[in-house]
C-alpha cells in the first residue's frame, strides 16, 4: 500500500532507510536473521478481519459512539505467562468496562495492553553499577535484567519465546471469551480479593447488582436471554518499538489489500518514537492496523499535524488514534493548541487520555511511583479540556494489573511511600493496583455520565 502519494512507496523494510531510535544491537547477525526469517514462517497471533472490526469500532468511538479501555502492564515478563496472571488481567478489564458501560452509557472497546507488550524503550542506552558498564534492559523480548554481561547482550532467540508467549496469552484469553468467562450473566466469575473492607468494592457490587437486576428484567420483558450479553470482542495492543520484530510479523493477507502487523491488533508509537523523519512512523505509516501515537513533551501543533498527514492521509476515521501524556503540571497549557490545530485541519482522530507516564516521580528512597490524585487530574483535566473544544474524551490508557501490588501511592486504599516496599512488582513503571484501577474506572464513569447527558 502507498500510504502517501506525496512520500516513497512503502515497503515493510523501507523504514530502514530512517533513523532507527530505541533498537538494540545483536553482536550476531546470523543468528538474529535466522530468528527473523522464523518469525516470518510462523502462524499470526491475531487476523486482518480482527484488526478491520477493530478499526471499525474505533471509528465509532471517534463519533462518541463507543469508549476506549485499553490497559495493562507498562511491561511484560515471561514469567508472568501464567493462566492466574492472565484471568487477573482479563477480570479487572472486564469489570472496568462494566463500570464505564453503566456510567457512560456507551459501548466500550476492550484493549488489552498484553500478548506482545515485551520490549520497553529507555532513556539511556547503558547502565553503570560499581564501575562496570553494561547495556541497558530493554524488556524480555531483547535481553534479561540480571547485571551480567552475558544477560544484557540482546539475544535474538528470546523474540521467538515472546511471540510464543503472546501466542499463548492470545489463546487463552480467546478460549476464555469463547467459553463464557465474559458472560455479563454471571459477573461473578470476574470477582478478583480486596484485601479490606472497601468504599470501592461496596460501590462495584452495588452496581453489579443493578446491571444484573435490569438484565434479568429486560430479559424477562423479550422472553429469553440475550445472546449479546454472553460474549465480549477483546483485542491486544503493544507498542511496536522493536522494527526488526514488528517487520517480521507483517504480512499481506487473502482478499485483502495492503499490509498488516498480525503480531497485535492494535500497535502504537512512543513519545520517544515519533520522529516525522524517524523509523517508526515510516514502519506504521504503511500498516492496515488501526495505529496510535504518544504525544507528550516536547510536541507542536504543527508535529501533531504532520503526523495526521502522514499516518491518516485519507482522514479514515478509526485509523488514528492520538493518546495525550502530558502530566498534570503541562496538560492545560500543551494540549488545547494540539487539539485546535487537529481540529482546524479537520482531522479525524481518537483522542485517548494517558494519565500515567507524565505523572511518574521518584521517592527520596529512589523508588518509580505515581499518585492516584494526579493521574485523575490530568484525566479530568483533559476531559475538560476535550469538552470546551466542543470534542470528547474517546478513550483512556491505563498501566495497571489485577494484582493488589503497592506500586502507586493514594487513592481509597491509602498507599504511603512507606508501603512501596511491600510488594512492589514491577520491573519498569509502576501500576495502578486491582483497588486503585477499579476506583479509577468508578470516577471516570462519573465524568462518561456528564458527556452522556
């Protein structure tokens, strides 16, 4: 597909001719293209029609016709490839879309922020400890945490051991769906433990008993079930940071035109990554995926615009989606000029709040955190400023885990600086826990009932 008449044909190599940020070096080439031709060979983890009804409800959402959920780890570990781990995921999504269905009125589009999110850019190529410098970690996909040199050399077999692991992710959470684990019947199914007596969790059950109180009254009023309500579509998402990789999975289908990433239904570019002149837009600009991209500081008006152009020449509704980081200190000043740019050029985006990344500090102790009360504000901020622009917040992006980890301060569960220690997890950036996610999903739905009105 020539994604542009105005730019180069496109090809799934052509970014290669760009500069390439964020990607490691493997000392041995052979063996990293013997990797990649088997990548190329192996079944895709998600199918062109997928992505196409996909793209078809994001279209919906760019109208205010459906809601955007996507969330999940900041990164993924092999180890966590485990059917417990999965369901916790699943289950917290689930019950978030829940929530916002009855508080937005709308119909939500569940993304899974899994199944490949394997890979993580950093802000540094190396790290140094006691004299001793070595590569970075760059996620389970490329090499491994240990602080061993052997470790961090990027090892090119471990692609293949992520995409089995997505392949597995991807599988369980469809034989999952597929046999009834979504049934908004049987809400019960997603309970996941709060550690204590909760505000949180008597608003939820309260609100489950509602739904399921009016299920079983429309029900009754039709004279059997609803098919509808048994089953959810779901679909993965993860940022196609490593192009090596995202190439290798990116094939031509039957029936259809142009080329499509099978390795995700729904691949973003990072706020590191988003260079007009860089690797990664030239990679995503050629895609049939629905695709999306960070913007944060330091981003303009007319960046905004050039990346409208060039990754949605045809203005297709539901092809692009922009998601906002900015943090609370910078989102009333950087985002309306962005948003009346896009605008004034008629553009037809998504425009999706991340309120985690511009939130991130770091404790005294040296500990990544985020705040509860910071991450809403931007959330809230932005639905405000959406609002005032005469357009609408269109969905959210959430890191966060079903898992009662300590990881984020605040929120009703009350976590201090002194909790962090508890049972932090996460090998990168920190996570809303079950608690805070579900109150998270409770407030928005409050800010979904106004824009429903």
């Amino acid at each position: 597909m020539d994604a542009n008449s105005q730019m180069p044909a496109w090809r799934p190599d052509s970014w290669q001719t760009k500069p390439a940020a964020q990607q490691p070096v493997y000392p041995d080439r052979q063996a990293l293209e013997a990797v990649l031709r088997q990548l190329g060979e192996l079944p895709p983890l998600v199918s062109s029609y997928e992505v196409e009804k996909l793209k078809g409800q994001l279209a919906e959402a760019v109208r205010g016709e459906r809601f955007l959920l996507q969330g999940g780890d900041c990164s993924e570990n092999f180890e966590d490839c485990q059917s417990g781990v999965i369901a916790a995921k699943l289950k917290i999504l689930l019950q978030m879309s829940l929530v916002l269905v009855q508080g937005g009125r709308t119909r939500v589009i569940r993304v899974g922020r899994f199944a490949g999110q394997y890979a993580k850019p950093r802000s540094a190529d190396t790290e140094t400890r006691a004299g001793v410098t070595l590569p970075v970690y760059r996620g389970d996909m490329v090499n491994r945490q240990t602080f061993d040199a052997e470790e961090r050399t990027p090892d090119p077999t471990l692609l293949l051991r992520g995409y089995e692991r997505a392949g597995l992710t991807v599988n369980f959470i469809r034989a999952l769906i597929d046999g009834g684990f979504a049934d908004l019947h049987h809400p019960e199914l997603w309970q996941l433990a709060f550690e204590r007596p909760s505000p949180v969790a008597d608003e939820y059950h309260a609100l489950v008993r509602a739904i399921t109180e009016s299920l079983r009254f429309i029900e009754a009023l039709t004279g059997g079930p609803l098919a509808e309500m048994s089953r959810v579509d779901f679909y993965t998402s993860h940022e196609g940071l490593h192009l090596l990789y995202e190439q290798a999975v990116t094939r031509r289908v039957p029936r259809r035109e142009g080329w499509y990433n099978l390795g995700t239904h729904f691949p973003w570019i990072g706020n590191r990554t988003r260079a007009l002149d860089g690797a990664h837009v030239e990679y995503f600009r050629g895609l049939r995926n629905p695709v999306a991209v960070k913007l944060g500081p330091p981003v303009t008006p007319d960046e905004a615009l050039a990346l409208c152009r060039v990754l949605n020449p045809d203005n297709e509704p539901g092809r692009l989606t922009f998601i906002t980081r900015f943090g609370t200190g910078r989102v009333a000043s950087e985002l309306p000029p962005l948003v009346r740019a896009v605008q004034s050029g008629r553009h037809k985006v998504l425009w999706v709040c991340d309120p985690m990344h511009g939130n991130t500090e770091t404790t005294p102790q040296g500990i990544k955190t985020r705040r509860f009360e910071r991450i809403l504000e931007e959330l809230e901020t932005t639905f405000e400023i959406l609002a005032d622009a005469g357009t609408h917040l269109g969905g959210v992006h959430f890191e966060l885990t079903g898992d009662n980890v300590t990881e984020c301060l605040g929120g009703t569960c009350g976590l201090t600086e002194a909790d962090l220690t508890r049972d932090y997890r996460s090998r990168v950036d920190p996570r809303l826990n079950y608690e805070q996610s579900l109150e998270m999903a409770l407030r928005l739905a409050k800010l979904l009932s106004r824009q429903a009105r």
